[in-house]
C-alpha cells in the first residue's frame, strides 16, 4: 500500500511540475497586450485620411504646381519680362477686292506695318503662347498674374477669417446684447448686394485719382470688410456648444482672463472647422478678384492679373473668336486654382469628422 501511495504522489508531482513548466513557457511567449496596440496621434489620423482621399492628392498636386509655375517660372523664363513689350515689328498682308473699282485683275495686295509693336503673335520659339494686343508675352503675364491673383486671394481670405473668428467668438462667448447687435449687423452686410458695391466703390476710387495699381487691394480689403459674416456665424455656433463644457467650467473656476478662454481653449477647438471654410473661401476669393478684374475694377495695363487677362475678350470679339491662346490659358488657370481649393477643403472636411472611424 505504502508503494502504490509513494508511485501516486510522484505521478502527481510529475504532473504539477508539467503544468508549471506549460505555464512558464506560456508566460514566456506571450506578448503583453499594449504591444500589440499601435496607437495613433490625432493629427496622424487626420493625415491618413487625408492623403488616402485620391481628390485631395489631385488638388494638391495642382496646387503645387501653380504655386512652381507662378513663383519659380520667372526665375527660368527669363526671355521677357512682365511689361516689356515685342517691338520685332508685326507685318500683316491687306487684300482688297479691286475689281469693285472697275478693274479686272482681281486682288491687290499691299503691305501694312503695325507700329513696329509685335501684337497677337502666334505661338512661337520667341513666345510659346504668343503674345497680347499690347506685343507683350503672355507666358511671362500668366506667371506674374498668377502671382497676384493668388496673394490677393490669400490675403483677403486671412483677412476675413481674423474678422470673422474674432467677432464670432465675442458674440458666441458673452451672448445676451453683444450677441444679438453682432448678429444683427451680419445679417445687415449679407443682405448688401456684393458685387455693385464694388463698382461703386471702384468709381469712386478712379474718380478720387487713386493710383491704379491699388484698386484691387482696395477693393479687395472692402470685400474682406462684406464677407467676414458667414465665418463668424461659423464661430459663434461652435462657440455656443462648447462653452458649457466642463473643461471650460474649470477654465473659469481657475481665473483665467476673457481672451484666454475664448482664443486658447475654444478656438482651438474648432479650429478643423475654420481651416476647412478658410479652404474653401479661397476659390471663391479667386473669382471674385477675377471678376473685378474682368469688369475694368482690378489691376491696370501693363500690370497682369488672370482676370485682366481675360477682359480683353470684353472690349474685342474678334481676339476671342480667333486667338484662344491670348485668353485661354488665364482662364485655365483660374478653373485649376478653383478645383485645387475645393478638392483640398473636401478633403479636409472628410478627414477632420469626427465621426468617421477609419
């Protein structure tokens, strides 16, 4: 009996040594859960989106490549400069019909020289995109306009969303009076006609004998002083959310000043928001400088803008019958700088949701 007790409690032991080596090795190979885990910072997340969307790829590489041809194209085409002026001499070949004169020899043929000034070339070696009514090289205009038109856009856009951020965020902090007389004259400027405020103000500009090269700042910073509304109504309803956080309950049990509470703790957080509107508001921003350019109110001759660009077609229909390459290309530009914008604050917009999970 003794045996058979002796063999039973080594068979045992054979058995629990087993389990602690099993559970030994398990021990060992096992990997702890959190290296299992990738995290994520938000900002990464963002960016993943973002770059996986195949539009927001094709608006920036659009982008990209306006910004080199307009601020890197000059420093390689240096051939001919914004306002400088082909005088090769233009030749053109006059036919008329002399038999309404009485004659039977049909055509006469005479020679006519334009000045000496190069105008409405054809595309060439000398200039790939030939060149305007003035003799001047288009390629070189399309880089310098493209210049301004984009700065003026960004400008007046900044411009708006500083106006538009610090207003909404007042009215959306105090509420009561100082909300409603700020609502109040945002609905007054969105009821005012744009557009024939700007040619009111344009003439009255020219006939106040302000230089021409500021009219379209001019009237650019006004339209900024129009548009600011639509961003601070943005603001102002984020704004009104947020406040009752608990986060900023304890901003103001803590002390903290007015301005720290609206401009470090809550603007941030519906800052997503600003950038995907600021994005936006920048094809509009294009147009609108395009269309005060196009109606006489923008940059001046010899100066480029791509909506200067195009007017010419607005005072000769035959230039835009029969020379697409003097208006064409400004005009291909702009609709590439409005899609660029767009795709990238469609982009933005998807990859700032916050309810999308991947």
């Amino acid at each position: 009996m003794e045996e058979k007790e002796f063999e039973t409690v080594e068979v045992e032991n054979e058995k629990l040594e087993s389990v602690v080596d099993t559970e030994a090795i398990v021990e060992d190979t096992e990997v702890p859960l959190d290296k299992n885990v990738k995290l994520m910072s938000p900002a990464r997340m963002v960016m993943r989106r973002f770059f996986r969307s195949k539009l927001s790829i094709v608006g920036i590489i659009m982008l990209v490549a306006l910004f080199v041809f307009c601020w890197f194209g000059p420093t390689v085409y240096t051939r001919w400069g914004e306002i400088e002026t082909d005088y090769t001499g233009a030749t053109d070949y006059s036919e008329f019909d002399m038999s309404e004169f009485g004659l039977q020899d049909g055509y006469y043929q005479i020679i006519v020289t334009d000045n000496g000034i190069n105008a409405l070339a054809k595309p060439s070696a000398d200039h790939p995109l030939g060149t305007d009514e003035g003799g001047k090289d288009i390629l070189i205009r399309l880089m310098y306009g493209g210049r301004l038109s984009l700065t003026i856009s960004f400008l007046a856009v900044c411009l708006t969303s500083a106006l538009g951020i610090i207003l909404g965020g007042i009215a959306g902090f105090y509420g009561g009076a100082v909300d409603n007389l700020l609502m109040r004259i945002c609905d007054m400027l969105m009821c005012l006609p744009t557009l024939p405020l700007m040619l009111i103000i344009g003439t009255v500009l020219e006939s106040n004998g302000i230089p021409s090269e500021y009219y379209i700042y001019l009237l650019m910073g006004v339209l900024s002083l129009f548009s600011w509304p639509g961003m601070a109504r943005l603001v102002r309803g984020q704004i009104l959310f947020l406040r009752e956080q608990e986060y900023m309950v304890a901003a103001e049990a803590m002390g903290y000043s007015t301005a720290r509470r609206i401009f470090k703790h809550l603007i941030p957080n519906i800052l997503p928001q600003i950038i995907v509107s600021m994005t936006m508001s920048l094809g509009s921003m294009i147009l609108y400088e395009s269309t005060l350019s196009y109606l006489g109110l923008g940059v001046k001759i010899p100066y480029a803008s791509w909506g200067t660009m195009i007017e010419v077609i607005s005072r000769r229909t035959d230039i835009l019958k029969h020379n697409f390459n003097v208006w064409g290309p400004s005009g291909i530009c702009i609709i590439i700088a409005v899609l660029a914008f767009n795709f990238i604050g469609d982009g933005l917009r998807d990859a700032l949701d916050p309810k999308q999970r991947r």
